[in-house]
C-alpha cells in the first residue's frame, strides 16, 4: 500500500476512534436499546411531545451508530481489496480500493466536524436574514445572490426551505428577505455565517463596465420550541402591519396581512408575510421575535457574541466577515480562518461547506483572530 494511501487511512482509523469516543461506544448501544423500546411502547403515543423527542433522539442516534459501523466496514473492505488488487497484479482493483479509502477519510472528516455542533441550539432549524447594504440595485442584486446560495447549499442538503419575509430591490435583487431553513443541525450549520458579505465584481448595471464593491449582511438565528420560555411584553414592541411584496404568486396579497414587529428595547426587528392571514403571520413573527431574543441570550452565554446583531452593524467597509472576488481575478476568502475558494461560482451555488467547517472549528479549537482582506 503507498504511503499516501496508508497515511489517509491512518486519518480515517482516528477520525472513526474520535467518533466513537464522542458517542462514548460502549453504552451508546444500551442507549439505544431503551430509545427502540420506548418507541414500540404504545403508552408513549400518549404525550406527543415526550413521543417526537424520543423519536428523534432516536433516529439521531441509530444514524450515527449505523454510520460509524459502515465507515469501519468500508475502510475494512477497501483494505481488503488493495490487498487482493496487488497479490494478483491488478492495477484497476487497486486504485479502485485506493478510492474507497479517500471516500472513507473525507466522510470520517465530515462527521467529526459534525461532532462540534454540540451546542444547546445546534440541532434545531433556523432562519436566515439577508439584508443589503448601502449601494442601491448593486447592494440588492448581492442579497439576492446571497439569499440563493443559501437556498442552494439547504437544497444540497435536503434541507426544507420557506420564505417568511421578502422585500423586492428598487429596480433588481432584493432589499431583505427572510427564509426559513428546516432541517437536522440546520443552525449548527448557519450560525457561523451570520456577519456582513463583501462582493467585488464588474457591475453589470453600470454602462462604464466599471468594477463595483457591494455589501451584504446575514443574521442566523434559531427556531426554538415551546420549551423554551422567552418573556417578552407587549407593551415594549410596536406592530404593523403592510402589503406583501415579492416576485409575484403567494407572496403578493392585495390586502394589509404582512406583520412587522418592532422590540424597542432592544431594536431587533422581524418580520413575516408567508401566510395570506394577517393572524398566522402575526403568531410567525412573535415566534420569530422569541427566537431572536432566545439566540441573543446564547451568544451572551457563550461570550461568542458579535458586538452588534447584523441588522444594526454597518453593512460596510470593515465589518465583512466574508469577501467574494470575482473581477479581475476570481476567488473567495474568509476573513476569520483564511479559507478560501477559486471557484467563486461553486460556492455561490451552495458550496459553503468548507468555510462552515472551517469556522466552526475555530470556535472549538481557535485561529487566526484576523486575515488580511482581499483588494
């Protein structure tokens, strides 16, 4: 076996080890054990709550379990076939084995970053608010491009996403939107995004072909459950409501049944138009109104807070998290780890794994307080 070959093995053994030391592999089989025979008992139906709970921690669990036996077997298996590839002088079989075991480590990789997303809210779903910065149509073409990456990397997912809220450009993109993102780990995923985008690019709304620097903003925060008790008086917020706008369909209504909630105190503002009844949109927006104050009490907790929530930090000059450089050379960088792309086009299409990965280690093991921005 080359050396190349052994090493990613080696890495795929580890990764599989760590795997099973966060799942603590010798009482997680117990566990599931009792999680299988709760959900056979009929008496559970009874409280659905404490049933979907069950079920889930359950389906959870038999996931990771089944998949850590697969990666295992799999590494096993390609091992076996180099083995078998190179007593009988086969190339095709060896380099088919070789294949497998690369397969191996980067899918043992991927579920060992997944182990990071640990923390209280990590599992839950999340919305997602694009707004544009100052600029006009360039600023609102950029959100609109922003809020389909993201569209695009849930899609790649098998994530659900909704479109709660959406507010049309002045002659292109958008002004803001917001989009409910369902799905296992959704805000595990997102909450690192949250920040303001920097797009440089040859704007193809000026004559002069001119190169354009824009700005965009993203806030991520939680959906959480009727478990979670977040207080909020009525008299501290102000509520209107307006006409939906959108690209056309069911988010234009001729009557006022959009909601917008505003909470004074704090200056956070949500707001929803996804449902033609001005009631549902109003229940949608206090929902979202809890969960904004919910994910403001966590990053409090944390002491991982931004200093301001995104919708209040200045959408400008140095405060990007993220920069996307298309014109005259083409590549994307993270301003936190340093992570970067040279296929702007892919990550614009959704593929944000690596910068997520990236981040979120760096909140579990640290980096680089500050990278060096593109020009």
């Amino acid at each position: 076996m080359r050396a190349e070959i052994e090493q990613l093995s080696d890495a795929a053994k580890q990764s599989i080890g760590l795997l099973r030391r966060h799942l603590d592999w010798d009482t997680v089989e117990k566990r599931l054990a009792e999680l299988n025979a709760a959900s056979e008992d009929p008496a559970l139906w009874n409280d659905a709550e404490a049933a979907q709970t069950v079920m889930r921690d359950r389906t959870q669990l038999d996931e990771a379990v089944t998949s850590i036996k697969r990666l295992s077997q799999d590494l096993e298996d390609a091992a076996t076939l180099i083995e078998l590839g190179e007593m009988e002088g086969d190339q095709e079989i060896v380099l088919e084995g070789e294949n497998a075991v690369r397969a191996v480590e980067a899918e043992a990789a991927r579920r060992q970053i997944e182990t990071l997303l640990s923390g209280e809210a990590d599992g839950f779903d999340t919305y997602l608010e694009v707004h544009s910065g100052a600029g006009g149509t360039e600023s609102q073409d950029w959100a609109n491009m922003l809020q389909r990456m993201y569209a695009r990397w849930a899609e790649r997912r098998k994530y659900k996403v909704e479109i709660v809220e959406w507010s049309d450009g002045d002659e292109a993109g958008i002004k803001g939107a917001t989009l409910l993102i369902k799905g296992h780990n959704a805000y595990g995923w997102l909450k690192t995004e949250s920040g303001v985008h920097r797009l440089v690019r040859i704007s193809p709304y000026d004559s002069s072909a001119r190169r354009h620097t824009s700005f965009a903003s993203v806030w991520v925060y939680p959906v959480i459950d009727d478990r979670i008790v977040i207080e909020i008086k009525e008299s501290d917020c102000r509520i209107d409501t307006y006409r939906s706008s959108g690209a056309g369909g069911q988010h234009v209504n001729t009557t006022d049944s959009a909601v917008r909630i505003t909470h004074n105190p704090t200056g956070i503002v949500v707001a929803c138009q996804q449902e033609r009844s001005q009631h549902k949109n109003r229940a949608t927006a206090w929902n979202m109104l809890r969960a904004r104050m919910y994910e403001a009490e966590l990053k409090k907790r944390e002491e991982k807070a931004n200093a301001e929530a995104a919708a209040k930090t200045d959408i400008g000059w140095g405060h990007q998290i993220r920069s996307y450089v298309l014109q005259p050379y083409q590549l994307v960088k993270d301003l936190r780890t340093g992570t970067q792309s040279t296929d702007p086009d892919a990550v614009l299409d959704g593929a944000l794994d690596p910068f997520m990965e990236a981040s979120l280690a760096q909140r579990v093991y640290g980096g680089a307080d500050a990278v060096e921005d593109l020009d």
